[in-house]
C-alpha cells in the first residue's frame, strides 16, 4: 500500500476492520462496548503515562496509534460512521468561542450564568 492510501481514513477503517475479522472480535467479545470503554481508558493512561514520564515521541506515537485503533473499532462495533460524526463535530466547534480559562485557551459551549 502507497503511502496516500494508507493516509486515507477508508484505509485505516478497512484495516481495522480486517484485524476485528482476523480475530472474530464480533463473536468472541471483542465489540462490546463498555470493554471497549475500558480499553480505551487504559490507553488513556498510557498516553498520559508518556508525557508525565518524558517517554520519547515515539513511544508517544505509538500509544495514541492504540487509541485511534480502538476508537475506529468502537464506530465498527458500534456501526456508525466515525468519518460523519468527525466532521459534524468539526463543523459544530468552529462555530464555538474561545476563552482562556486557568491560562489556556478552551472552546466549549460556554453557559453564562
């Protein structure tokens, strides 16, 4: 594979899907989602886990790679399309404001209260 297909998200999604097929994820466990919930999580804290220890960018790299893996996984087992939920949620936070709370800049939907 040509390194624009592998830029491709269809490309990624395909290859996803593939290893859930190799591993017959649907039938041994593997796309139930509050597991999912939990790998993610501990992917999380490994993320964390690299910056907090200094760990070098390419142990970094690779532990957001793990989280992206699983969260494509999570739209297959979850069967919504993670690209279209992407570029709403894209569309709907360039529409929000900015501010700077605790020092850094946050984009939310602020409640004034």
């Amino acid at each position: 594979m040509n390194d624009a297909d592998q830029d491709s998200f269809a490309a990624m999604r395909d290859a996803v899907q593939r290893f859930h097929d190799k591993h017959d994820f649907k039938n041994r466990g593997g796309e139930e989602l509050a597991y999912r919930v939990a790998l993610m999580a501990e992917e999380l804290g490994e993320i964390s886990a690299c910056i907090t220890k200094g760990k070098p960018r390419e142990a970094l790299a690779e532990e957001c790679a793990d989280l992206l893996i699983l969260l494509i996984g999570t739209a297959i087992s979850a069967d919504f399309p993670l690209e279209r939920a992407f570029w709403d949620k894209m569309d709907a936070l360039m529409k929000r404001s900015a501010r700077m709370v605790g020092g850094r800049i946050r984009v939310s939907e602020f409640r004034d209260s």
